[in-house]
C-alpha cells in the first residue's frame, strides 16, 4: 500500500510517499513560494536531490508537479499515479467537530470552510491541499488528521477559559491546543522505548521549535497542553509571545492606536524570541549571541527555559508524577543547552540528566539523557507527524 501525506502551508506543500509494508519513504520535498512564484526540491532516498522553480499559481499546480515527478522517467518512484492508495492530510484545527482523524468527505470540506474564521493561517491551505486532490485524484480516498485531536479527550475545567460562559458555548472560544499528533506520536514512542504500557505512563512532551508546545500524557491521553484556542497560546516561541497577560492588548490599543490585527501581528510575529533578543526568531542564532555575552538574547533564553520549566512543574503537579519526560522537534531534538538548562534543579521532581549523553547525543534516533539513578526517564525521541498521519490514514482510507 502506497500513502501520499500532504502538508499544506499558506505557501507551501509539503509531501512524503510512504511504503506501507516496508514503512519505507519512497519520495518525499516541499514545493514553496507558491502563489508568488514557485520551487520545489525533491529527494528520493539514495538519489541526488532534484531542484526546480516552477511557477506554482496554487496548491494544484504544486501537487500536479509532485505527481509528475513521482511517474517522471527522471525521478521516478512509482510507475502510475494510481499506485497511490491513499492520501493523508495535515489539517490543523478540526474545531468542535473533528474530534479524530476521518475519512474527508463532502460534509467534512463543508465544515472544515465554517471554522476558517478560527483558523484563518492554516485552513484555507488545508482544504486547497484536499480540493487539490479530489480534482486531481478524484477516486482516491483522503483522509485528514487534525493537530488538535490528541485534545479532544481532556476534560472540560482544563480547555473552557474563564470568561462568560456564552462565549464557549455560542461562538467556539476555548483550549484546543495543537501539535497533537507530535505528541501523540512521542508519547507512543518514548512508552515504546522504555518498554511500558503507555496506559500505565505519566509522560510530559516538550515539542519545541519555531512553534513550541507542551503537553501532559496521563495513561496515553492528553490531559492538559500549553497551546490555547490558538497555537499563540503557552511559552515564548520563534515569533509568538505565548502567554502574557490580555490586558496588554488593550493597552497597546488604547495608548498606542494600534488595530486588533496590528496587536495581533505584534504578538504573533514580532515577539517572542525575535522580539526579546532582536537578533532572530532561530534559537540557534540567540544561542550563539547569548553566548557571546548578548544580554538581550541571554534574556530570550532565560525566558523560554523558563516558561519550559514551569510547564512542566505544573502538569508533574496535575497528573500527581511524572515517569517520562520527552524533548522533540528542531530546539528539543538538537539544542543540548536548552535541555540541559531546562533539566537543571529539577531533582526534586526525579528529573536528573546525564550532561555527557545530553551533550554527545545521536541525532535522528530516540536518545536516552537519563542519569543513572534517576527516578524519571528523559529522553529525546525525533518527531515524526508524517509517518503518523500515514499509519491513520491507511486505517482510516477503506473503511
Ligand atoms: P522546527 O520548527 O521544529 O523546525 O524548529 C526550528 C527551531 O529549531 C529553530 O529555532 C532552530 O534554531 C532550532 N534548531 C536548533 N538546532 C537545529 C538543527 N540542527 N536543525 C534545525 N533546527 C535547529
């Protein structure tokens, strides 16, 4: 079985070809700039990489270059377009509704369009992704699998905000949170690699990258995560504040005749790390400045440990322990120093790890930073939202 898994941007798409007997990547790239010119680079494991700047009007066109150069006598991968058994899609809010991945049908494109206004960077690309592929692809089943799911168990005090009840119930406003299938997926490995029941599991994730999040898995369920109603919710990222406190929106538009969507620009990407440290939304680039003595990128650091920290103690506090402590995606799987300064004075939690592992980690495989002796596991586990979007849709495709 052949499972295409398409991840649809404002600009970009991104794609992997999976062989479901070998779990092999058959073909995977991304094709960006799309709608303001175009390029896609195409990798086949064992291949050189194939570069091109096509001109990519919309998602169509990108996909219709990603199926031609699958069949093309150059790149080929598969010998027909209907190899293809299936496609699965990232879709980043599935709203009230789409509370687990599902098979996208009419009704489903249908209610994915009323929720826009809730999602208005990722749902517009998401359905074009999925239109993309009924016109192109039209008797091939899709399916899509939503960021926000993994939530759709937590319980009501942890995703109802406390403000009037009626903006819950009539317009939608609560915790959704998101990079659910990262986490799910983490979590599911780090029980995995440990050799335990996840049902017997209390895990704490950490996916931190340009957008961070950070998640509590009691027994296999999310209970509790950092992001909100929106991914603007929770630590200090790349670009986006996270949390600060609501009444400094009015006040910037009070005292400063800002727009709600000036604010909003400000807080979602002129802030964070970029707007503590000035230097950059790359955590690589303030690490190096803080450690050149950069007292504002030192500052961006302090925050964003910080904030991890905290996070972590209060969820070590809602599930009464914790067993796993997880770090993911490009901060938490390549950044020693962040990890280190996170794990640092948390003994009293059992969370202890080995400076020597942490620092001389293997990358691109799950790695254990525990200390020996340590009463928590600790390990850096790679994310892989593809392959899990690839394994819900070949359950999902033919029922
Ligand atoms: P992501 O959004 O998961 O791609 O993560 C992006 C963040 O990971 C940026 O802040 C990068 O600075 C950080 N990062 C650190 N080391 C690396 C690395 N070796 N490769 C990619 N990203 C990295």
């Amino acid at each position: 079985m052949k499972i295409l898994v398409l991840n649809a941007g404002s600009s970009s798409l991104k794609y992997q070809l999976f062989n479901m007997e070998t779990g092999n990547v058959l073909a995977k790239g991304t094709c960006e700039r799309i709608g303001a010119g175009g390029a896609i680079t195409h990798k086949v494991p064992g291949r050189d990489n194939f570069y091109e700047e096509p001109d990519f009007k919309n998602h169509g066109a990108a996909l219709k270059t990603v199926l031609e150069l699958l069949v093309s006598k150059e790149h080929r991968v598969i010998e027909d377009v209907n190899e293809i058994d299936a496609v699965g899609h990232r879709v980043a809010h599935g709203g009230a509704k789409c509370r687990q991945s599902t098979k996208v049908t009419e009704s489903v494109i249908k209610y994915l369009e009323t929720i826009v206004p809730i999602n208005p960077l990722h749902g517009p690309p998401a359905i074009a992704g999925i239109k993309a592929c009924t016109e192109l692809m039209p008797s091939v089943p899709q399916v899509a699998v939503f960021d926000t799911s993994f939530y759709s168990d937590m319980e009501d005090f942890r995703y109802v905000y406390p403000i009037p009840y009626d903006f819950y119930e009539n317009d939608k406003i609560r915790r959704y949170g998101f990079h659910g299938t990262s986490h799910r997926y983490v979590s599911a490995e780090v029980a995995r690699v440990i050799g335990r029941p996840i049902e017997e599991l209390k895990i704490v994730t950490c996916h931190l990258g340009n957008g961070s999040s950070i998640t509590a898995v009691d027994g296999g369920k999310a209970i509790d995560t950092s992001m909100g109603f929106t991914p603007q919710e929770g630590i200090a990222m790349g670009t986006r504040s996270g949390t600060v406190d609501p009444t400094v929106v009015t006040y910037l538009m009070k005292t400063k005749g800002y727009t709600a969507q000036e604010v909003e620009d400000i807080l979602n990407k002129k802030s964070g790390l970029l707007g503590v440290s000035g230097i950059s939304n790359d955590c690589r680039n303030i690490a190096e400045a803080a450690a050149e003595g950069n007292y504002r990128a030192q500052l961006a650091m302090k925050i964003l440990i910080n904030g991890i920290k905290k996070y972590i103690g209060s969820y070590v506090a809602e599930m009464n322990g914790i067993d796993a402590l997880v770090f993911t995606a490009g901060i938490g799987e390549n950044q020693m120093d962040i990890r280190r300064e996170v794990c640092k004075n948390m003994s009293y939690l059992g969370i202890e790890i080995d400076e020597d592992k942490n620092a001389n980690f293997e990358r691109g495989v799950p790695f254990n930073i525990t200390k020996s002796g340590a009463r928590v596991q600790t390990w850096i586990i790679p994310t892989d939202e593809e392959y899990m979007i690839a394994n819900d849709t070949k359950r999902l495709a033919f029922e």
